[in-house]
C-alpha cells in the first residue's frame, strides 16, 4: 500500500522536492530565533520572523535551484552533494543579510540568528540526506516479538552486527585507492566480499579504522591474520606500487594458499569513480615485471595516423592484431589488414569492423613474399604508413626450417619495402627483435639483415619513404612467449620446462610494445634509426616459471615440477638490445632510444643479399649461413660453448644431483640439429648490380602472418 502510494507521487517528486527544502528552510529559521530567545520569543520578534521569511524562502529557492539540490538522489548522497549545498546555503545567506540592509531590516533583527540559521539549515538539509543515505546503505529490520516497544527497537537497531555478505577478504594497503575499494565494497549490497580488516606496511595506520574496518598490521603478518579470520581472498589494492613491491606482496599473499586478487596499476586516482569493484582482478604476470609499466605520450601519434591509409602486416598475430586496435582508435581513414593466416585475419577484421564502424577495414590475405600481389595492393590503397609485423618467430622452429625462414623475413621484409618505396609511402616501420643483436639463431640473423635493408639499401635510401626500425624485447602473452606454454602445463599438473636455470629476457606486455612501435613511428629522431625502448632489467624466466605456479595456488616443486631441459638451437641465456659497436642517444621521449648513426655500405648489401637470396632459392642450407655470415659478420651461431644445466630431483629438494640448479656437472656443447659451418668465407659476387632480384626457393612456399618477432 505504501509503495503503490509513493509510486503515484513520482511524478510530482521535483514539487514535493522544493516544498519539502522550503518547509526545512522555514524549521531552520524558526529555529534559529528560538535558540536566541532560549525559545521564548517575543511577540514583536516573532511579527519580524514573519516579515522577513519571504525574503529568505525567495533568497533560498533561488541557490537550492541553481546548485541543483532539487535534483539530486539523497539516497547516493555524497562530499560533491555537500560541497554544493555548503553553497547554496551560504550564498542564500549572504544574500539574505544583503536585502535586509538594503531595506533597513536587520537593525530590527538579532544579528546572531542568520549565523544560527546558517547553521541550523546546514544541519537539517544535510542532515536528511545523509539520514536517506543510511537507510539505503544500513536497511533496517522490523521489530521483532521481543522489541516490544518502540523505543527499544530505536535503541538497538542501529547498533546490531549486519550479517556477512559474501567471501571473507582483506585488503592489502590502506591508502587512498585502498579506501575507496573498500567504500564501494561496504556501500554496494551487490559485491562478492566481506572486507574483515586492512593490511598495510606502514605502522602510523596500524590500530586504527577506515570506515569502521580495523588496519591489522603489516604484510609480514598475512599468515597470521589469514588464519584468524579464516580468509578466503586477498586483494592488493596499491596501484601506485613499485614492481619489486607488488612482487614481495605476491609472494607473501601466495603463501598464505588463498586466491589473490589485485587492483591494477595505472588508476586515475583523481576521478571520483575510480577505482571500480570491477577493476580488481586476478594477479597476471605482467604485474611482476622487474619495471613499473611504461607509459608513452600518444598525443604526437595522432596526425600521423588520423584520416590516413594504414597497412599493418601480421595484422593477425599478437603484435599485429594489438597495433590494429591502438591505431584503430586514432581513426584512420583506411585500415590494410594483411596476413596470410585466414582465421586469424578474419576474427581482427570482424573486432575491429564491429567496434569502429566509421572506417574502412580491408582485410588483405596475402604472403609478404608475394610481390605481384603486394604491387596491386600498393597501387590500389597507396598506404600511407606501413607497420611490417609480419615474421616467423621461434626461434628453434626457424633452426630447423632455414630456407623459409630467411625466405619470409628477408625476402618478404625487402619486397615489402620496395614495394612501399615505388608507390612513395610516406613511412615504413619494421618491427625487429633483440634478437637481432649479435645473433645466434636464423630469426636473429634473419631479422638483422632486415634491419640492414631498410636502413641501407641503396634505392629504399633515395626513396621519398622514411624507412625506422623498432626493437624490443619477449613479449609476455605474444603466441611464441612462454608464457602461455607455462599456463599449459601447470593446467595440465606439469612439469613445466625451463631450458636453463640462468635463462634470461627483457619482458615487456603487448600493450607496451604496440605503444612503442607506434610513438617510434611519429617520433622525429628516429627517422632512419633503430628505436629502443628503455626495458630496464632481464628477468630470469625460472622465477617466472616459479611465480606463475604461485599465482594458480600451488607450490612450485612439490604440487608442480620445475624441469630444465637444455638450450634449444639457436638459444642464449642472455639477450641484449644494442650491439657493441652500436651506441644509444637520447630523444625527446625518455622511455625511448635511437641507436646513433644511419646505416651505410648499401651497394655491398645488395650484392651479398643477391648472393643470399640465390643460395636460399636452390635449398642449400650450408651456404645460406655463409652467406647470412657474409652480411651479419657478428652471426656466429656456435660461437659460445653452451652448458646443459643440472636437472631437479622429483622431490625439488636440491640433493642428488644438485637439482637446485647450481651443480658442477661436466661441460659439454649441447647436440644442433643443423650441421655446424665449418667455411665461413664470404660468397663472391657475380654480378656488381646492387640491387637484389628476389627468386623464389626450391622448397616453395613462404609467409606472412603470426606477429611480431620475439
């Protein structure tokens, strides 16, 4: 009945709205003479109360409206709300004060009851939304058969335990995003958490409460106050956290074996709506890298990309499909998606089709090495900018498929620029690896003399096209990082396989590695150079391998097995991201770099990639690494002397044979499936024009999709 009777009043809320604030008003200021009066006003005062209202319900009606305090839902009452009606209330009062001056009232009037009606309107108009606000938030019960009497129900009520909703929980940091996570927690009837208390580092906080919730203690003492509350969920709400420090959080919260959630970093703690409940997330092992995530400034990308003809190649793979999205948003006129991989490419033009209706996405099934087929491209869409991700990227599969390998990333990298060069592209972007640098396998190899086409190549030089190479390192989530091989097998019980303990690598997420292909392409210092971004220190892949396990629960050498099973071919223990006869110079972005100096010998470059090309169109794999060698003089892939490491025991205990990794076991070279060169000299050249004329290899076939390389 009551319901159905405020249903009929809805459409008369803003009237009963401004009715109610008035007849508050006229309490207020009532209120206000009798405190004066100790409430015994005088007859002559009262005539003045009655002579004077109309000019403070005029003065109030005329600033409740124009802050908007008729409009506003008390029910979600909050400090935006009180700042306006401390506004409202003080501008009607100044002006209020100002008529009465004007018409030579307020001599008549005690001049301390428009302080106290100041006073008393802010209590009750506040006070009765944040009243409305409780009730919303705290639902109160009916009295039940032994609250007999009314007052007795008013007595308790307020002070009854709520019942718990939902998991038991902590929260890890009592700071600001800390607060706000655990406001929404408390205030929203819909979450899946009951917060039990707050864990922070900083000692100041312990002892006291936030909103009611106590701060237990330091981090050290997870365990502890794990066991006490029997808590079922951690949640690590520190964005601003450095990576060492989400680390040791982790590591502490996984410890205690109960599920670890975490508030991700880069918040926008300036917005009043952030954090979101729906922001806390499970902990990914991007949140571990040994660097706080980079950030770049994309304000400079957007002219170079807006209302322009984009080509990305490996539009399909991790990079590719990742670059498309980023670009996609800065609304180019024609988006080029190419890759040869159909379900790949048909799945992006679909994601990209649905979310940005406004431009026109091309999907282009296609090789790189296809020049007919690039040409008629070329000529059809005449991109303005060309993104080359297209690669073959493992690093052992390459090692064993040499001939496709230099066929997809040399010859489909060169045919691909020169086709870009002779419709006049105005910039071409490839996409390297570190890899590249001092090399040791056919992909770093193979990705070094793309680097030299670009950059030194007699007629992609005289070209009106601005040829730049980006490197970077792994990517974690890419489709050949070991990061999904590692999620695999620990959903599979393990083991999980290492090559080597001492592995290392310069880890960066595919957001990041798309941002930097992306500013490299509209930053000036690197036209004609290699851009790198700063990576900060390699991260051993075993910890890696260690934390993962950690994060799905378990316990890494007793519930899953860590197995290391030898360099692969091709394989370092360590990466590197400049050569030593390279050398870094600074640009107008800190985060990046541009490897000093332009490339040079391109006539020399063109004779051996003829040499090149020749030998990998007859299929002969012992002269494609002479002549790989001849252009990459630091490509030595038996140079080092490579060390199986120890393997662990079953019991992951370190005894045996020194299963901990550290043991004294025999050197030997680890076996390669791939003869070892024993002439390294130089092929001679048959012909002293430098410009190579690609043939196909006897073996046929060659790609283009699948990403970036790594």
């Amino acid at each position: 009945m009551l319901m159905e009777a405020l249903s009929r009043l809805r459409p008369y809320r803003r009237a009963l709205s401004i009715v109610g604030h008035m007849a508050l008003v006229t309490i207020a200021y009532f209120t206000a003479y009798a405190l004066r009066f100790d409430f015994q006003i005088p007859p002559d005062q009262l005539r003045r109360f009655a002579e004077t209202l109309p000019y403070l319900l005029v003065a109030r009606l005329v600033f409740f409206h124009r802050f908007g305090l008729f409009r506003g839902y008390w029910a979600f009452v909050g400090t935006r709300d009180l700042r306006q009606l401390l506004g409202a209330v003080t501008l009607g009062s100044l002006t209020f004060v100002a008529v009465l001056v004007f018409i030579g009232r307020l001599g008549t009037m005690p001049l301390v009851v428009p302080i106290l009606d100041w006073l008393v309107t802010m209590t009750l108009t506040g006070g009765m939304r944040f009243i409305a606000r409780w009730f919303r938030e705290e639902p109160f019960r009916k009295p039940s058969r032994g609250q007999r009497t009314l007052l007795r129900w008013i007595r308790e009520e307020p002070l009854r335990r709520r019942p718990r909703r939902g998991r038991v929980a902590l929260i890890i940091g009592a700071g600001q995003a800390g607060e706000r996570l655990l406001r929404q927690l408390l205030h929203d009837p819909r979450h899946p958490l009951h917060v039990v208390g707050l864990v922070d580092d900083n000692s100041a906080k312990h002892g006291r409460t936030l909103h009611g919730v106590p701060v237990l203690g330091g981090s050290d003492e997870l365990r502890r106050f794990v066991a006490i509350y029997h808590v079922q969920q951690l949640v690590i709400a520190i964005p601003s956290a450095a990576p060492e420090q989400i680390r040791v959080l982790v590591a502490r919260a996984t410890e205690t074996g109960v599920a670890v959630k975490i508030l991700p970093p880069q918040i926008d703690l300036l917005s009043p709506d952030e954090p979101q409940i729906n922001q806390v997330r499970d902990v990914q092992v991007e949140d571990l890298l040994g660097r706080p995530p980079v950030q770049l400034d994309m304000k400079d990308i957007a002219p170079e990309l807006a209302g322009k003809v984009i080509l990305v190649t490996g539009a399909g793979g991790s990079i590719g499909s990742e670059l498309v999205r980023q670009i996609a948003r800065f609304n180019p006129r024609r988006l080029l998606l190419l890759d040869r991989a159909e379900s790949p490419l048909y799945f992006i033009h679909h994601e990209i089709s649905d979310a940005h209706p406004a431009i026109d996405v091309v999907p282009v099934l296609a090789s790189v090495t296809n020049a007919a087929r690039l040409d008629r491209m070329f000529e059809t869409y005449r991109p303005d900018c060309v993104f080359h991700a297209a690669a073959y990227k493992h690093v052992p599969m390459l090692e064993w498929n040499m001939i496709e390998g230099v066929w997809n990333n040399v010859v489909g990298t060169l045919r691909l620029a020169q086709s870009a060069a002779r419709v006049g592209t105005r910039r071409f972007v490839l996409i390297s690896t570190d890899k590249a640098v001092n090399p040791m396998s056919i992909l770093g190899a193979t990705k070094r003399v793309a680097e030299h086409i670009v950059r030194e190549l007699p007629s992609l030089r005289a070209s009106d096209t601005d040829f730049r190479v980006v490197r970077f390192g792994n990517v974690l989530g890419s489709d050949g990082s070991v990061v999904p091989l590692f999620k695999r097998q620990i959903a599979a019980g393990g083991p999980v396989t290492v090559t080597h303990p001492e592995m290392k690598r310069f880890l960066m997420t595919i957001p990041e590695a798309a941002q930097l292909v992306l500013e490299a392409a509209a930053l000036p210092e690197a036209a004609g150079r290699i851009a790198v971004l700063e990576m900060g220190t390699q991260v051993r892949i075993l910890e890696l391998a260690e934390q993962m396990i950690r994060l799905s629960g378990l316990v890494p050498y007793q519930d899953v097995q860590i197995v290391f099973t030898g360099l692969r071919p091709g394989e370092k223990l360590e990466e590197e991201l400049i050569a030593s006869n390279e050398t870094l110079a600074q640009t107008s972005i800190e985060k990046i770099r541009v490897v000093a100096g332009n490339g040079a010998g391109g006539a020399t470059l063109a004779r051996q990639l003829r040499s090149l090309i020749a030998v990998t169109g007859q299929g002969d794999e012992r002269a494609v690494v002479r002549a790989l060698m001849a252009i990459v003089s630091e490509y030595q892939p038996e140079r080092l002397e490579l060390i199986t490491p120890p393997r662990r025991t079953a019991n992951g205990n370190g005894r045996g044979r020194h299963s901990n990794g550290n043991g004294q076991n025999p050197r030997r070279r680890i076996p390669r499936s791939r003869p070892v060169v024993e002439d390294l000299a130089p092929p001679s050249s048959s012909s002293e024009n430098p410009e190579p004329t690609p043939v196909p290899p006897a073996a046929g076939g060659a790609i283009a999709g699948g990403g970036a390389a790594q």
